[in-house]
C-alpha cells in the first residue's frame, strides 16, 4: 500500500530504521536523509546497491546509511525485481550487511 513512498529520515538521535515489505515486483521506495545527526537504517530481503552512486556493488540484508558521511539530500531509490531489491537512483553513500 506505501509503494512509491518517499520516507524521509528526519531524526536527531538514534538509528531510525525501516522494513520492506514481502519483495514482489514493481514496488519502489525511496528513501533520503534530512538531518545529519542520525543514519538510518533499511532491511529485508536481499538488497542489491552501491557504495556510492558509482562505487563498488554491494549486497546484504541491510542497507544503512551513515551518520559520520551523511549529507542532507542523500537518497536511495529500491525497486522489487520478484527476487532482490534493486538500486535504481542513489546519491551519497550507503553500506550493506
């Protein structure tokens, strides 16, 4: 129901996180830093991405995004192959686990 989502990271502490939902394919989210003080987190599923919008691939469960190279406007776009999350835009620098 919250495909097409933009879910924004606006926390100033902690480790906000997020879940995605049962990968079924064509559904997009996108998330995006707005405060610097906290990363966040995204999880579920195998998770395709970069490092950067062109560093290394990289692939987890998780992906997070940090407080220590965050910057505002940072974002990445997800979308569901039926399989594997799939990085489709990203901007600023993430890690998976």
């Amino acid at each position: 129901a919250n495909s097409g989502s933009v879910n924004i990271n606006r926390s100033t502490s902690g480790t906000p996180s997020w879940t995605l939902p049962t990968n079924v394919a064509g559904l997009t989210y996108t998330f995006c830093c707005a405060d610097t003080t906290a990363g966040f987190t995204v999880t579920g599923g195998t998770i395709k991405a970069k490092a950067s919008a062109t560093g290394a691939a990289i692939t987890g469960t998780t992906l997070t995004h940090t407080q220590g190279t965050a910057v505002i406007g940072d974002t990445i776009t997800l979308v569901a192959d039926g399989t594997n999350w799939v990085m489709v835009a990203q901007a600023g620098t993430f890690a998976a686990a």
